[in-house]
C-alpha cells in the first residue's frame, strides 16, 4: 500500500498546526508562564499564533513569545484547568452597554410607530 501524502488528505480534516507562537509573561520567580485569554463565553483558553505578525496584531509588539508545538502547548495547560486551544484568534471589542434609561422614560418609538394613526 501507498503512503499518504498531504495531498490526500482531507481538506476539513484537523491537522497539528506544528510549532506555535505562544504569549507569555515573566513570572515572579523570573521563568515564563502561559499566557491564558477568554474566548466569547469567559472561558479559558490557551492561544497560539501560526506566526509572530499574527501575535503582534492582536496583542502587540511587545509580547513576549515561546515555540511549542500544539500538543505541548495542551499538555501545559490542561493540569492548570485549561482544556481548549484557540489558534489564531481575534480579539474584539466588548459589546457597549445598553444605554441607560431613567425611571419612568419610554423608549423612544421605532419610525413606523411614530405617527398616529386614524380610524
């Protein structure tokens, strides 16, 4: 039997995104720590960027970085209660509040309900 190459495989199918750039901080005893963001739901997630410019675009060009593969980058946090791993996530804004209304004010009319109408 033939071997595979890359180019059987199929195109949806997961593959090892290979050696990662992923953030770290300086820990208080000097060494490198993981370092964690939220995704849309609060939860943990452990990041890694396919590429130092991806990193940068997202967290800045002053973030500190490590190599590691995915599966490393997985066995380091899951014993601190981290199970997923996004690659190359965006960050985006927090949704604005919702404007405040005072006691007693209406909400204002959508157009169609603006005007009066006659029986």
């Amino acid at each position: 039997m033939d071997s595979l190459t890359i180019e059987d495989a199929d195109p949806d199918e997961r593959r090892p995104a290979g050696p990662l750039y992923v953030p770290v901080r300086l820990g208080s005893a000097g060494g490198h720590q993981l370092r964690f963001l939220r995704d849309e739901f609060g939860a943990r997630t452990a990041v890694g960027f396919t590429s130092p410019d991806a990193l940068a675009a997202v967290l800045g060009h002053d973030q500190r970085w490590i190599r590691l593969a995915e599966p490393a980058l997985r066995a380091l946090s899951a014993p601190l209660g981290v199970a997923r791993v996004t690659i190359d996530p965006l960050l985006a804004p927090p949704a604005p509040p919702a404007p405040r209304r005072r006691h007693g004010q209406t909400p204002p009319l959508c157009a169609r309900r603006d005007h009066v109408l006659s029986s």
